[in-house]
C-alpha cells in the first residue's frame, strides 16, 4: 500500500469528543482564502506558474516552523485513492483531489493544521479544533495565516480586503464552520424550518464533506456565507451566537424525545441502530452513518451503546471509503468495502 | 433637446443617476427605454418608485452598458466580463479595479457591504522566486518601459524602472 497511509496517525485528535458540547458538535474548522500578488488566480495561471507558486507556498509553511514533521503533498504524485483519503479527511477539498494542476498540500503532523495550495485560490489555509472551539480555530488559523503572510506577497485591497478568486470569498476571506451532529432535530423534521431561518441570519448549511455534498448521518456543516464588512471578530461572534441557538434547539428536540411516550419509541429506535452496528454483515458507509447518528446520540442520551463518543467520532472518519481500503491495505470494490466495514465495526463493537 | 442615450430617437425625460464606487455614473432617457429598464414613471405623477430602480440594479450593467463596454475586459490578464459572469472567477487580482463598479453592485448583494473593514495586510519580505518567474517577470517589465517610453510617459517608465532595479538586485 501506498507510502502517504503509514504516514498519517490512525486517530485525529481534532475527531476527539472534546471542546465545548461535543455532543452536538463534532469539529470546528476556521479557514483563510489567500492568493499571491504578481500571479494570475488558479484558473488563469499557467502551469509552470502554478508550479513556483506551490514552491513559494511549501518554503514559506516549511520556513514559519508550524509544520514540525509535517506532510508536504503533490497532488500529481498521488494516486486516486490517496487524494480521496485525505478528502475524507478534509485536508483537502473534492476539489482540489480531482484537479489536473500542480497543486498540492501541507498537512501538519497533528492533522489540525493544514493549507491547500492552488485549489480555487492558491492558497486555503485552514485549522480544524474539537468540539465547538470557534475562537481556538480562529486564533490558530490566524497565527497560520500571518506566518505565511509575512513571507509570501498576498493580494490585497483596501476597498476589498483580500481579493479572491471568488467574490463571495474576498474581503476577510474567512469561513468559520461548524459540523454538527442533529439527529433529534431531523427526527422531529425540524431541520427545513431550521435551514430556512439559518438562510436569513446569513448562515449556509451543507453536506457533510462541504460545498456541494449530501448531508449522511444528520451531520450539518454550518457556515458563514459574507465574509466582508465585518471585522474577522465579529464574524467569529456572528457563528457563535448561530450555532449556540443550534446547539439550544437541538437540546430542546432531544428531551421532547425522552418525554412520555416518546421516550420507548427513542429508545427502541436507538438501540435497534446500535444492533444493525453490532450485527451487520455488509455495511454501506451511508447505512453506517444513519445508525450510527442513532447510536451516538444514544451515548449522549447516557445509554451503554458499546462505545464512547470519541471512538464513535473516530469510526465516522474510519469507516469511510478510502479508510477502509487504507486499512484493508488494497483497492477493494465497493461489496468488499461493504463486507470490511461490516466486520471491523463488529470486532470493536464486541 | 437631447436625445435618449439608449434609442437615440426620442427625446430624452429621465436622467437616471446612480452613484457606484463613489463615482456618479448617469444615463439621459426616454420614457420608454426607461420603462424597459426598469424604472416605472408613473405617468401622472411623474415620481418613479425607487424599489424598481433598486430592484433592478443586479440588471443595470446587463443592459445599460454600452456595445463598447460590454466587451469590458481585464487588460492584465484578458478576463472579459462575461466570462466572469459565466464562471463566478475572476482571473488575477487586477481584475478588481477592472470591473470595480460592477463588483461593488455584486459585493453588497453577496456580503450585504462593499468595503473589507477586517484585518489590513502590510506585507512580507524580500520573496525568494525562482529564476525563470524572475527572468519572466524581468521581460514583462522591459516591455512595460518601452511602450511607456514609446507613450512618452516617463514617469511611468522611470517607476518601472526601479521596480526592474529591485527585482535585478534581488536576484544577485
């Protein structure tokens, strides 16, 4: 099997059930879109520019000292299953694992820090935290950004801040983004009436691996959608008001659920999921995520499901396509991917 | 009298006036061509109800750019407007201070603002390019001073030259 897989950790600590409501929120991720003056944008450069650009790029991340061991990828060195398993990891976008350009990645050893080079801009810069940690994720990604910003030219404009190949994406270039987990919600069939009143704060809500993908296991990612106007702060405190409200309503579902009769049809659901877990011979990922969802908030519910959240949170990431074939350590055709995962969540279920 | 600046026939009866990016940009219209465009002049009253003209912004530079301007294109990295439109990329950075004005539209209909008020970047050190950008770069500029030599614009010539000193020495 490839290099790159004995090179990554098998647990992320960014997956850990920590942080603030950890029982709602998986991760927290705050990301910088940059770009280098004196270039064109990804889509108009030339490709022997994009080449120096990934080389300023990974001598400026190699130079702040913030990627001590850190993995330094070229997207054209890699193979497809490679790129998808860092997609899965969302160190880099589906994006930039389908595209033909020199592009590339550094990732830290910890897999909290990490900057895509010639995605849509040249440079993403970005930080992944445990739990709902906004300011931690923002503090981090600013120090990422301001290292490589003190040795690398970006585009900048007083009338519109950092200019982006995008305009959605110029002035401070933040995305401040929250996956979190809601299945009481979506159980209720709250989560239209709730997408719908995120729209009007401003808030976009999207599939689990971001732009443009499906939501699998009632996982939300919740984001900012303007980034210019405000001060990098207040679009900080902006999310943090949003996705505390999110948090509310989400315990505000989960309790309904525990009352009265309610309470044994939560019940049987939930432990009927975990038994599909434990029981199961083949498994889509899809299939695993909707139990899985049940079961994990099972455990927040207080309830023996086997597992604790961590590991819970771990296998959301494990169980995944590309994981699963890093770990069976060969291409497998999406039935044996099936019968795998079936069989490895069974042994840690047991 | 004047005519309308779109038909070129009827006399003109509205000047719309519109202030974009701190400049006032302004059309002299017919009551018919303004009535395509979108501004509703009540007949009677003579008042026309600025929610059209607001709601119809997004519109403005669609159909009151000139055949000229339409063609509108970013002289640094040869990004026409309507590719723009087309993809939602820009090409370079330039291509901001091309299309300023309709930007600005597009940036308060996206961010609800259309001025960056966050972080300001003051800039980096000496950058360490490669020798084949710094000898692209190096051509470029060269370029640049002969036709501002041949424009007989020296000041901009004497400007590019020191920016071709500073790029040469870096290059030891």
């Amino acid at each position: 099997m490839a290099e790159i897989f004995k090179g990554f950790r098998p647990y992320v600590t960014w997956a850990n059930a920590r942080g603030a409501w950890p029982e709602m929120i998986f991760s927290t991720r705050v990301r910088f879109a940059r770009n280098l003056d004196g270039f064109a944008f990804t889509n108009r450069a030339a490709p022997d520019r994009l080449a120096e650009i990934r080389r300023l790029a990974f001598a400026a991340a190699k130079e702040s000292g913030l990627f001590p061991r850190g993995h330094y990828l070229k997207m054209e060195a890699l193979g497809a299953l490679e790129k998808n398993f860092l997609a899965e990891r969302h160190h880099i976008s589906p994006v930039l694992a389908a595209t033909a350009c020199p592009a590339g990645a550094v990732v830290a050893n910890d897999e909290d820090l990490s900057v895509m080079v010639n995605e849509e801009d040249h440079l993403r810069l970005q930080c992944l935290s445990a739990g709902f940690a906004i300011e931690d994720a923002f503090k981090a990604a600013l120090k990422l950004d301001e290292a490589l910003g003190a040795k690398l030219p970006y585009s900048f404009g007083e009338e519109f801040g950092f200019l982006t190949a995008c305009p959605t994406n110029a002035g401070t270039g933040i995305r401040i983004s929250c996956l979190a987990h809601l299945p009481a919600m979506a159980r209720l069939g709250r989560m239209p009436a709730a997408l719908e009143s995120l729209s009007r704060l401003g808030v976009i809500a999207r599939g689990i691996y971001g732009e443009g993908t499906y939501v699998l296991g009632d996982f939300y990612q919740i984001a900012n959608a303007a980034c210019l106007g405000r001060s990098e702060e207040e679009f900080c405190r902006n999310m943090d008001t949003v996705v505390r409200n999110l948090i509310r309503q989400e315990i505000d579902a989960r309790e309904l659920l525990l009352k009265g009769p309610a309470k044994l049809k939560t019940e049987d659901a939930v432990y009927r999921a975990a038994g599909l877990l434990r029981c199961a011979r083949t498994l889509s990922y899809s299939e695993f995520m909707q139990s899985m969802s049940l079961a994990r908030m099972g455990v927040a519910m207080g309830w023996d499901m086997g597992l604790d959240l961590s590991t819970f949170n771990q296998l959301t990431l494990l169980m995944q396509p590309a994981h699963i074939q890093a770990a069976a350590g060969r291409a497998l055709a999406p039935a044996e991917r099936d019968a795998f995962r079936a069989d490895s969540l069974r042994k840690k279920l047991q | 009298m004047k005519l309308c600046e779109d038909c070129r026939k009827a006399p003109a009866v509205v000047f719309l006036k519109l202030a974009v990016n701190n400049k006032v940009t302004g059309m002299h219209l017919c009551q018919a061509c303004a009535a395509k465009k979108g501004v509703a002049l009540s007949s009677e009253t003579g008042i026309f109800n600025i929610s059209d003209i607001v709601g119809n912004i997004s519109g403005y530079f669609n159909d009151f750019l000139p055949p000229e301007r339409k063609m509108l294109a970013c002289p640094a990295c040869g990004l026409k407007y309507s590719q723009f439109k087309e993809t939602g990329r820009l090409g370079c950075p330039d291509c901001y201070k091309s299309f300023g004005p309709q930007l600005t539209e597009l940036m308060a209909r996206i961010h609800g603002s259309t001025r960056h008020t966050g972080r300001i970047y003051t800039g980096c050190g000496a950058l360490k390019l490669s020798k084949a950008e710094a000898a692209r770069r190096a051509e470029t500029l060269k370029a640049a001073i002969k036709a501002a030599v041949g424009k007989e614009d020296f000041e901009a010539a004497a400007r590019l030259r020191d920016a071709l000193r500073e790029l040469e020495s870096r290059r030891g």
